[in-house]
C-alpha cells in the first residue's frame, strides 16, 4: 500500500530541514514587521522583567495572587521567545530555513508554553473565586504551598501535553514538501506536510487541544461571572478594587483563548486570519499582559512606579 511505501522509504527520504514563508512576500512589508515585532518583542522581555522584579523585591507582594502573576509573566516571557527572535534573524538571511529538529523544538515549546498557560489561568481564577467568594477561608485554602503545588501542575499538564502532540507527530514520514506557509512551525501546518494521508486523524489529534482551549475558557468564563455577580453584590472601595483586577484578568483569558480556539478547533483551513492570529497570541498577547496587569492593578503599578523612580534617582 501507499502507507507502507511511504513507511519504507522514510528513513532514506526523511526532510532534513523546512522552509519558512513568513508573514508575507513583500520586501517593504517585511522590513515594517520585523522593526514592529523587534520592538514589541524588546518591550514584552522589559515589561515582564519589570513585573517580575517588582514582584520579587517588593515584601507585600509577596502574596498568592502576586506569585501566580509572577509566574505568567515568566511562561509570556517564554512564549515571546519560542520564535520570534527567529524570525527577526530570518529577515538577514536569503533562505528562511528551520531544521527538522528545529521545527519540532518549536512545536514542543509552543505546546509546552501554551498548556502551561492555560492551567496557569485557571489557576488565578480559582485563586480570585476564593478571594471574592469565599474570604474567611481564603488563607487556609490558598496557601503558598498550594500555590507553589498550582505552578508545578501547570508545568506538568503543559508538558504532558505537548509530549502526546510530539508523539503523533514524530513518527509521521516527511518525505516531499517543506513549506511552511507561517513564520513558525505549528502542528496543523506541519502536519500537512507529512508523505501520508492522515487528515481524519490530524483533525482530530489539533481539535482535542481546541476543544480543551474552549472547555477551558467555558470554565474560566463560568467562574469568573459568578466572581463578578459576587462583587455587584458587595458595593465598597475593596469590591470595585476586586473588580479592576477581576477585569484584567478576563482580558487576559480572552486574548489568550480567542486565537487558539479558532486555530485549533477549524485546523488545516488556509486563511490570512491564522496567521493574524498566530502573532497575536505569540507576539503581542505576551506584550500586552504586563501593560494590563500593571495599568489595571494599583498595587502593582505604584510598585513598579516605585522602582523606576529609585533607579532613576539611583542612576542620577
């Protein structure tokens, strides 16, 4: 059978390495994108080291809440350098290439970056359910061990994760076309690529992490309307501060969720939008965390304000 063929001449005929297509084919358009994505990449690694150091140095917030923060901003940190800083270097070179090994490390460390993530805000929304709706019992229940035990589950779901995507993957004959049609290498894209027909299953294997990224968000929207209703509730200083950082946070679940869902849950569907999205939540989602977190939250913001200002008055 053609399956068989394909399995035998596999190791003589394997790709070695994949060509990268990029935003676009524009000369001009490229240059524009590469100083933009330079700058928001610039900023994103800033802007989340600034979080994280004000978080670490700064004694009240060292809170569950705090520490929680702390830790997306190092996966947004992550997930902003999976690939783009590839894609800057790619705009000096005449032929965009990744290795065969290269593209899989990437599709590992999104999947990794993106799982992890993804318990990550769960878990600072259960962390805010229990602060707003359950304040008497809120130390007991959040503890920093269960925190640290949150942080260290989420890096295990995203890994187990990504390991059952690489498993279905690995052992995929490539053997003809290399082309990518994106600035990264993602698993319906490259799926597409492989020497044998598995479009049933490869529907299937990419729509179980869009119907576990929309699951997710349910359960993220769920709670955080009850967490809402609960505040409208309770009209005070502490309930409208409650509210700003619930906000925030929801602004940060929908621009994570928005674009995985619509890539994942319609896999293998060749429009413009895929790759709007794919920037979105791997470039600018990551830069516009810390802008959210540290504009929404007081606290956070006269503590950053804070910091800036010693170092000026240290380096003046």
């Amino acid at each position: 059978s053609k399956v068989c063929r394909s399995m035998e001449g596999f190791n003589h005929s394997r790709v070695s390495e994949f060509v990268l297509l990029g935003l676009t084919d524009s000369p001009e358009l490229q240059i524009f994108f590469n100083v933009i994505f330079f700058i928001f990449y610039l900023m994103t690694m800033l802007g989340n080291c600034l979080i994280l150091f004000t978080i670490l140095s700064t004694p009240h917030l060292h809170s569950p809440m705090y520490f929680l923060l702390s830790n997306l901003s190092l996966i947004d940190m992550c997930l902003s350098s999976f690939a783009t800083p590839k894609m800057i270097m790619d705009f000096f070179a005449q032929r965009k290439t990744i290795s065969f090994e290269g593209c899989i490390s990437q599709i590992f460390l999104l999947h990794l970056f993106t799982g992890t993530e993804i318990v990550l805000l769960i878990s600072m929304s259960f962390d805010r359910y229990i602060a707003i709706c359950k304040p008497l019992h809120y130390s007991t229940i959040i503890s920093q061990r269960v925190c640290v035990g949150l942080v260290v589950t989420s890096w295990m779901v995203g890994f187990l994760h990504t390991m059952s995507q690489l498993a279905f993957i690995l052992y995929l004959p490539f053997c003809g076309p290399n082309v990518i049609d994106s600035f990264f290498c993602d698993l319906p894209l490259v799926i597409q690529l492989s020497c044998i027909d598995i479009y049933v299953l490869g529907v299937f294997m990419i729509s179980t992490s869009g119907v576990i990224a929309l699951i997710s968000f349910l359960l993220l929207l769920t709670s955080y309307i009850i967490v809402l209703v609960t505040i409208k509730d309770h009209s005070s200083i502490g309930s409208s501060k409650a509210f700003s950082t619930c906000t925030a946070h929801f602004i940060v679940v929908l621009m994570f969720f928005g674009p995985c869902i619509f890539i994942y849950v319609w896999p293998f569907t060749n429009f413009l939008v895929d790759k709007v999205l794919s920037v979105f939540y791997t470039i600018f989602t990551p830069f516009l965390n810390p802008l959210i977190y540290t504009l929404r939250n007081q606290e956070v913001k006269t503590a950053v304000m804070k910091k800036l200002s010693n170092q000026y008055l240290y380096l003046g």
